[in-house]
C-alpha cells in the first residue's frame, strides 16, 4: 500500500508516493539518486548507510521511510557540501584516510556529526565518534589522523 | 515481513492498536534488521508520542510489590520508553551504572536510535539492559489495550512469559537510591552479542542478581541472591550453586562449552557480588 510521504533532504523538500515500510536507504538511492549512502550490513551494525535524521546519526537500513515523514534527512551528499563537510572530505583525502572508499560516506558523517557537537574531540572521543562505522580495511588509524586534521582544519567552523 | 505501518500519536491509540499480529515500533534497531526475532504484520510506531519521552525525578506513584519484595520509594527516577541509549549516556540525572550498561552497546549510532523501552520489551537473552534493572530493582510503567496503567517490577515482568506480551511499555521506573550496582558484559568484540551479562545490586544487604546467557536465559537469580544476601559464598560454593541450577540450560555454542560458560558466569557473579556487598562501583 502506497502513502505520500515528505520530508527535507539536504535541505530540499522532497516528496514522494511509495510504501511507507520501505527501507529509507532503499528510497535514498533508488528513488531519489542518493548512492552516496552505501548498504553494508542490512542490521544496523556497520555504519555504512548513515545519515543525520534531524541532526542526529542513525543507520538509514533500518528506518522504514514512512517513519520519516515530516522528518529532516542529510545525506553524504548535503553533508559534502557543507563548509565542514568539505574540510573534512579534503582532510580524509590529503591524511590517506580512504583505502577501498566503501565506509567513507558514513565515516564523513560520523566526523561531522562528532566535529559539529564537539570541536576539539579527543582521540579517544574521535574513536567513540566513529564506533558506530565499521572499516573492513581495518584502516582506522588514518581515519582518526584526518578527522584530528579536519579539527584544526576547521577552527571556528565547528563552533557555529 | 511487515505489510501495514501505522504511526500512532497518542499512548492510549498506541496501545488499542497491538494485538498478536502487530509489534511496536520504537527506535527499530531489532524489528528493522536483517534476520530480525520480531514478526508482525504490522508496525505501530510509537515514535512521536511525546508521552514516552523525558528523564526526570517523579513521585512514586507504584504500588509496593510484597511478592518481589520491592518496596515503595518517596521519589523514583522515570525513564521514558522512547529515550534512547544516548539519552541516558548523556542525562545528568541518570545514575552511572545504569550509563554503564547503556555504554554496553558499542556503537554511537546505534545508541542514538535503540531504546529503552524497546530493549527491555525485547527480553533478549543477549540484553544490555535487563540484567541491570533487574539488580537495581526497577519497575515498568505500562499501558493495556484498554488504557489501564499497570505496573510491574522488573523480575515479575520478566517471569510473566508473554502475558504483558501487548502492553505498551511507557517507562522505566528506577529507585533513587539502588544501593550499589555493578555489571560486566563478556563479548568476543565490543560489537559482538554478549555471551554473558551478569549484574549484581546489593542495597542494605539484600542482593539481587541478574544475568542475560546467550541461548540460555535471561535470568532474575532468585536463589542465589538470597544466598548471597545471607551469607558470603567463595567461588566454589558459587560455581556449585550455578551447577545446581538445573533451569539454566547452557548449550554447548560459538559463545563456549557449557563447562566454560557455567565457570564463567560464577566467577563474574562471584567478583561483582565482592564489589557490590563492599560497596564498590
């Protein structure tokens, strides 16, 4: 059964028809050309699909769409775009952050969701931050040096 | 599978709408998942009732259990159904063991979406929550599908079976004062199922114990709690009184032999009943 459902992607309001209990990582990419957002696990475990749904870090395989509905979704690609996305994207390129790229989307937001409430983490804190992303490459180290780098990088960006 | 969602507004629709053929839906991070244990044919999500939401300090209004043995408090802490792990991590008034167990689940992300309510609705015998309510003597506030409140411990709601099964969960109720409480999870990784969580609460001497086994149980400790209530037991007595329960069916497991696990689950609950009778955290 098929239900109008809108909501605010990265900041455009989309709106579409289509069965609410579908998963909102499906509609993502399938519908609304966010590939971006990269299906892992299926369980909510790897951190893959992640997105902010109303400024807070969730795993969208595991949200059904119509739950969303009103809701404000950010994507990799709004997150990008984002004067902090970008330094952070920038960092994890210059630091050598990504190896096969896979967990990268959900990594970048784990590091903006963590940056935007605290801007000067720790790297115990970074690792907290990213707990919730899983890097079959096991290149985590190089992950953390360039979220460390987008911190300094950023300076006020992260304070606003 | 799924065919219908319904997302209720109130508590008292929430509540009129379960039935055998349908689950609530709160944070989603159990009925959503590949390979879920939940079936429904359909889905009332209960995440935009305002009701379900909220940490604060409250009179308690619960009436006193004299088969559980809990007792009424002046003021208890109420803890919203929908609040999530990440809400109790970062609520100033929530007490650190509780924190602790929430912290049990690894992942940030999944912290921001799993719940409470939905945790404990779950009874799941890899719990992260349930072995530690049960050792601080917490209580559920729940709603039947007629609107009546209903309260029930946390150690009855868990012996009930699926009696409670269509109520909907609106909060957990915590004394303010538990005593000590001290728990240990054992996985294999941060993110894996626990094999064991074991909990242990001591207040004014009376011990409560509870432990989730993987593919075993999930567990009040009735009988060894007394037994540690009256008296200290070393690690053999421990290890014999865990051989002797003959409820608890170990199963030999990716998560360890039988023998390993009973060893396992003795020497935890024999460390943290030390910790929690000499009034260490």
């Amino acid at each position: 059964m098929e239900a109008n459902i809108s909501f605010r992607l990265n900041g455009e309001m989309v709106s579409i028809s289509t069965d609410p209990l579908r998963r909102l990582l499906d509609v993502l990419r399938e519908d609304l050309g966010c590939i971006g957002t990269k299906e892992g696990c299926s369980e909510g475990e790897c951190g893959a699909c992640s997105i902010l749904l109303n400024g807070h870090m969730v795993t969208s395989c595991i949200i059904p769409v119509g739950a969303v509905d009103g809701q404000d979704v950010m994507t990799i690609e709004g997150v990008s775009k984002t004067e902090g996305g970008k330094i952070i994207v920038q960092a994890f390129a210059d630091g050598g952050a990504v190896q096969c790229g896979f967990c990268i989307p959900g990594m970048v937001i784990a590091a903006y969701y963590l940056l935007s409430n605290n801007p000067n983490p720790t790297e115990e804190e970074i690792r907290l931050g990213i707990s919730g992303n899983i890097c079959r490459c096991t290149g985590y180290d190089l992950v953390v040096e360039s979220i460390k780098l987008a911190a300094q990088r950023g300076g006020d960006v992260w304070k606003r | 599978m799924a065919e219908k969602l319904i997302i209720a507004t109130t508590m008292a629709e929430a509540a009129s709408l379960k039935n055998s053929d349908s689950a609530f839906l709160a944070g989603g991070t159990e009925i959503n998942r590949l390979g879920s244990s939940v079936a429904a044919a359909t889905l009332v999500s209960i995440g935009r009732i305002e009701d379900l939401d909220g940490i604060s300090i409250i009179e308690d209004q619960t009436p006193a259990c004299s088969q559980s043995g809990c007792s009424k408090e002046g003021k208890i802490l109420r803890i919203g159904a929908m609040c999530t792990f990440q809400d109790v991590v970062e609520s100033d008034l929530v007490p650190a063991y509780l924190k602790e167990a929430c912290r049990f689940m690894a992942s940030r992300t999944k912290r921001n979406m799993a719940t409470i309510g939905g945790n404990v609705a779950l009874k799941r015998d890899d719990s992260y929550l349930y072995p530690t309510l049960l050792a601080a003597g917490a209580k559920l506030q729940m709603l039947d599908r007629d609107g009546n409140t209903v309260y029930k411990c946390a150690k009855r709601y868990l012996e009930s079976g699926d009696l409670y099964r269509d109520n909907l969960i609106v909060a957990i109720l915590l004394p303010l004062d538990a005593g000590v409480v001290c728990s240990k999870r054992i996985a294999n990784t941060a993110q894996s199922h626990a094999a064991l969580t074991v909990s242990v609460g001591c207040k004014d001497g009376k011990v409560r114990l509870g432990a989730a086994i993987k593919n075993t149980a999930l567990v009040y400790m009735a009988e060894l709690s007394e037994k540690l209530s009256s008296c200290d037991m070393d690690d053999k007595e421990i290890l014999d009184a865990v051989c002797a329960n003959k409820s608890l069916v170990f199963e030999n497991d990716i998560f360890g032999s039988p023998e390993y696990k009973r060893y396992l689950l003795s020497v935890i609950i024999s460390d943290l009943a030390k910790q929690a009778k000499g009034g260490k955290r």
